[in-house]
C-alpha cells in the first residue's frame, strides 16, 4: 500500500466538500472529539485535585496578635473603658 500524505488525503477531500452548504458551518465529528477530550481531560484533573486536596492536613496555628487583643479587650471590658489595638509590625 503506498503511503498518503496528508496533502494528498486533503486533495481526495476537497471535493466532498464541495458538496456542502456554503451557509452552513458545523463543527463536525472532529469539534465532538476536541470538545470530549478537553471534557475528559478536565474531569480527571478535578477528581485528581479533589484526591491531593484531601490529602491536606492543614490546621491553622492562632494568630498571637489576636490573643494577645482579645485579652485587652477582656480586660477592657471589665473596666469599663475601650481597648486600644496593638499596632501592626
């Protein structure tokens, strides 16, 4: 069997499309496939995300500035006067 170019497999399909409405433009059976495979492809990264996500231990360490305000404000509040915010470094 010889072998095709795509030129030449381009050349045998020219006249087929010939056929076709000039107004009308279709994706066609290549779009479908683009489309599914893009389709695919993000439904496996986001079920692979989903699993590395899962995998995090995260726990948040509290925040010593907040701490240490919220004893002033407790503190405050108890003497009846308002509590100054520490200022930020």
């Amino acid at each position: 069997m010889p072998d095709m170019y795509a030129t030449q497999a381009l050349t045998n399909l020219v006249p087929l499309a010939a056929e076709l409405d000039k107004n009308k433009v279709t994706p066609g059976v290549l779009g479908f496939l683009v489309f599914a495979a893009l389709a695919v492809g993000v439904w496996l990264l986001m079920k692979s995300m989903n699993r590395h996500m899962g995998k995090v231990d995260f726990e948040e360490a509290p925040d010593p500035d907040a701490a240490e305000s919220g004893t002033k404000a407790a503190g405050a509040a108890e003497n009846g006067t308002k509590a100054e915010a520490a200022p930020r470094t």
